[in-house]
C-alpha cells in the first residue's frame, strides 16, 4: 500500500498547484492531525497524503499523530477533551460518527455535540472476495453455496463493529443467511485467512483488497458500489447481479473540536475541498480506488446523520453490543 502511494505521488509530482489564495495566518504552531489507526494503514496514508497538500494553502506544518484502538474511541477522546482549539483536526470516520454511537452503551464523547464538521476526505468501496478453492465466481452461484453450505458461512473482519463488519451482517440480511463473524486485529490478517482457507470469504475495502485481487490471491466476485470500479473493469457490482440497493463503503471526515472559531473551520474547509479536487490529490486517491469527497461542512453533517440513522438500523436489527 505505502508502495502504492509512492508511485501514484512520483507520477503526480510533488507541487499541488492551488489557484485560490487564503486568509489563514501563518502560524509558529504545527497543526495536530490525529489519526485512531496505527501508522502504515489505509487511513494513516490518506491523512499523510492530504496534510502535505492541505499544509500549502494555510502555510502551516500539520503534524500527523497516530491513537489507535477502541475503534477510534482512544482518538476521538482525546480530541474531544483538547482545549487546543485552532491547531487539531481529527480524521473521525464511520465508526466515530455513524457507528460507535449505537454500539457503546458507554461513550466519553458525544460526536454531536464535541466535534464540528470540516469537510468529508474520503470513501472506500467495499468488495465481496472469496477463498480461490471456493466454487463460485459470481454471486448467484455464491449465493447458491451459501444456501448450501449454511455451517461454513464465516467471514473476516478487522474488527468488531467496523463497516466491513457491519456491512456483512447487513448482506446477511439481505440474503436471509445467519453467518458467523470471524474479527482480526486489522484488515491484513482477515485477507490472509481468506486467502489460506481459514474463513471462506469477506467484504474487503478497497485499499486492503486491491494488492490480493490483482495477482490473483483472493477472488473478487462483486463490488459493493452502483458503478463497477475502474480498477476493476470485469467485476460487476452486487446491485448489477441481482442484490437490489446494495452499496456500502467505508468513508472518513476531517472534524475540529466544539470551540474552534469558526472562520478557522471555514477557511480550512476551502482549502481542503480545493487540495482534494487537485489532479495530483485525485490520482493518490486513484491508486487505491478511492474516491475523494469534497464537501462543505454543512454537506458532511448531513451525510453523517444519514449514515447514522442507516447502520443504527442495522445494528439494533444484529442486536450488536460492544463494551
């Protein structure tokens, strides 16, 4: 993955050429971008690659701070408590804002009332993957094997409560299937006991599954999108083979702390709707079948309640609890 982005960032250049001209001060202080994964990951890539470009129009440095576990809740936390308001920013994704609030009985954030919305940075589509020595290669004959084989339907995922979780049990109700979930510590290791036959199949984000599906390792036999992916032509979406309404992805948003003036938020959200339309922020973001969002803060907070509404649905329907 790291190799991945460095390639598309050569390719690209490093000057992200930004017409519009901002009124942020230069500042001796470092913005503090702080991320609830670990270094090396999908999420960590995504906010290194957009803090170098985003730093340039508000002449400051942003440094990237890695707090992972909880399933974000460790990050979220921390910035929610921070009186450093002005100088944090904080990648709050679909566990942070549309998931965790509907799985935690016991919350020390509130993601409404502690975090102001700067924009939205990202989606990760989701693809349906299977062991190779599984016999289908589409969805129907999936299906088919399912139906068949109902004491052999674990998945992977990275976690408890993460979209790969959760948009697996919403595929298990859809297909009217009780399946066992199988958690890891990340989404590399769920990859590798698909690929060894330990766990037959899973729903993988793009950024994970992409270095597996291309040498042939794992079978990709749907995308969980409306449209097929560009870095993958030949595989057709679930909706295209007859799952009617199925898209789900993993996104993420850049949020702020309650208190941050809002002429900052504003003008750092100007700045990172710019940064992430650059022909060179879009071909970082091409190179692991992500698709940037920018949007206004406005359009973010909409988008998160709707998810919100969305996966608490499905949640409650799971009865999924988390401590």
């Amino acid at each position: 993955m790291r190799r991945t982005f460095l390639k598309a960032s050569a390719a690209c250049g490093m000057q992200l050429m930004l017409g519009t001209a901002y009124s942020q001060p230069v500042s001796g202080k470092p913005i503090e971008w702080v991320v609830g994964f670990a270094a090396g990951g999908g999420s960590d890539a995504v906010a290194r690659s957009v803090a170098e470009a985003w730093s340039q129009p508000l002449q400051r440095n942003i440094v990237v701070v890695n707090k992972p576990g909880a399933g974000t809740n460790i990050a979220a936390d921390y910035v929610a408590r921070s009186r450093d308001q002005g100088n944090i920013v904080f990648t709050a994704d679909f566990a942070t804002l549309a998931s965790n609030p509907h799985l935690f009985p016991k919350l020390t954030y509130n993601a409404e009332e502690d975090f102001v919305p700067i924009g939205l940075l990202a989606r990760f589509p989701m693809l349906l993957v299977v062991n190779n020595a599984l016999p289908v290669s589409n969805f129907q004959e999936f299906k088919a094997w399912a139906q068949a084989n109902p004491d052999k339907l674990s998945y992977g995922t990275p976690g408890l409560g993460t979209p790969h979780h959760l948009a697996t049990e919403l595929l298990s109700q859809e297909m009217g299937l009780k399946m066992t979930h199988v958690p890891y510590r990340g989404a590399g290791p769920a990859m590798l006991d698909v690929i060894g036959g330990q766990v037959p199949f899973m729903l993988v984000d793009s950024a994970a599954g992409l270095p597996h599906i291309h040498p042939g390792k794992v079978r990709a036999i749907g995308v969980a999108s409306t449209q097929r992916l560009q870095s993958l032509p030949q595989t057709p979406t679930l909706i295209e083979q007859g799952l009617a309404n199925f898209e789900v992805f993993a996104w993420q948003g850049l949020v702020a702390p309650k208190g941050t003036d809002e002429a900052t938020v504003q003008t750092w959200s100007t700045a990172l709707q710019d940064t992430l339309k650059t022909p060179a922020m879009q071909a970082r973001f091409e190179a692991l079948a992500l698709e940037a969002l920018p949007s206004t803060p406005e359009q973010m907070r909409t988008f998160w309640r709707s998810e919100k509404t969305r996966w608490g649905q499905v949640i409650r329907a799971a009865n999924i609890k988390l401590d």
